[in-house]
C-alpha cells in the first residue's frame, strides 16, 4: 500500500476515533465545550503518534457498541391496596368463594355459603377498618349537592343542567374509609399472595 493510502487510512480512523469520543463526551456531559475540544485534540495527537492508543481506542468503541443495551425493568407495583384482601381471605374465605365456579349449586347452598361468607367478611371488615357513608340519609331520600362538591365523593346523574347546588333524591349514600387499621406484613412477604398454597405431608 503506498504512503498516501495509508495516511488516508490512518486520518480516515482517526476522525472516526475522534467524532465517536466527541459524541460520547457530549452525551454524557463530561466536559464544558472548552475543556472537551482539548481532551479530544490531545486524544487525537496521542492516538496518531501511537498505533497501540488508538488500536486500544478501536477496542473500547468497538466493544461498547456490540455491548447489548438492556430496558430497565418495570417497577413491580405496591401490593399495600391486596392487603384488606388478604384479610377477606384469612377470616372468611371471600377469595375462594368468589373463585369457585357456583353454576351447579343449588340456591339453597349457595345461600347457606353466603350467610356464613357474610357474617365473617363484615366483622373482619368493621375489625380493620372503620367505614362511613359519604351522604347522611337513606336510599330515596331527598339530598343537595352543593357548589364545589367534589365529584370524586358524589356523582351527579340523571337530567344534569347548568350549574350546582343540585336537588334530587339519594340513589346510594356512598361509603368512604375514614380509618385504615392494616399493619404492614413481615419484611420479605410477597404481597401479591393473597394466601399461601398449603402441602401436607405424609
């Protein structure tokens, strides 16, 4: 190969060595616009004066872009919202009711399961939390929405016009949680598992 050549070669590798160093200090913000031109002209004078530099240069660019770039993982969300119905499941047996296939019970059973679900899922309930209905009164009875309600708490329906207090008659009071009593579960429970698979041994 003639000198010519070559010292296209080596220039054309150069610029690569050094527009690839550029863009990787631009990135990542290593440097003011000042103080980085001058690390890349040093690199480019020390990579031209010696072939082992700038083969080594080669190397590191060459391995980061054949490095796979793995997405982060999705944050696994808070099981804390599962934890009243751990409780369901512990004291009445709610999950494994509702999981049940019921289609060929009888009304008979399925009213004696209910009673016995019931009374148990209401004492763990008024147990572990304290509830409280959102609207004084009962179903049908006459109520006012007033202006700045907050429609997360009361939900407006029916023929809706213009602007609040509204007058109508109470479809369903609402429920809203006024106390939570849930201790958090030991350190390094899955909360995810509403309850634990159970295997006997002979």
């Amino acid at each position: 190969m003639d000198p010519m050549t070559t010292g296209i070669l080596i220039g054309l590798g150069i610029g690569l060595v050094v527009g690839a160093v550029l863009g990787f200090v631009y990135a990542n913000g290593q440097a003011g616009p000042i103080g980085g031109a001058a690390k890349l002209r040093a690199l480019a004078a020390k990579a031209k004066q010696d072939p082992g530099f700038l083969a080594k240069l080669d190397g590191i660019l060459a391995g980061a872009e054949l490095k796979p770039v793995e997405p982060p993982k999705p944050p696994k969300p808070s099981g804390a919202p599962l934890r009243m119905l751990v409780l369901l499941q512990a004291e009445a047996r709610l999950v494994d009711f509702l999981m049940e296939e019921i289609g060929g019970a009888s009304d008979a059973q399925i009213g004696q399961a209910v009673r016995e679900i019931h009374r148990k899922a209401r004492a763990a309930l008024q147990r572990h939390a304290v509830i409280e209905p959102v609207l004084g009164g009962n179903e049908g009875d006459a109520a006012t929405v007033p202006k700045g309600f907050d429609p997360s708490a009361v939900r407006v329906v029916g023929n809706v016009t213009g602007e609040p207090p509204f007058s109508g008659a109470i479809n369903h009071p609402g429920w809203r949680v006024k106390e939570l009593k849930l201790a958090p579960p030991p350190e390094g429970t899955d909360e995810f598992v509403l309850q634990p698979a159970e295997v006997q041994v002979a």
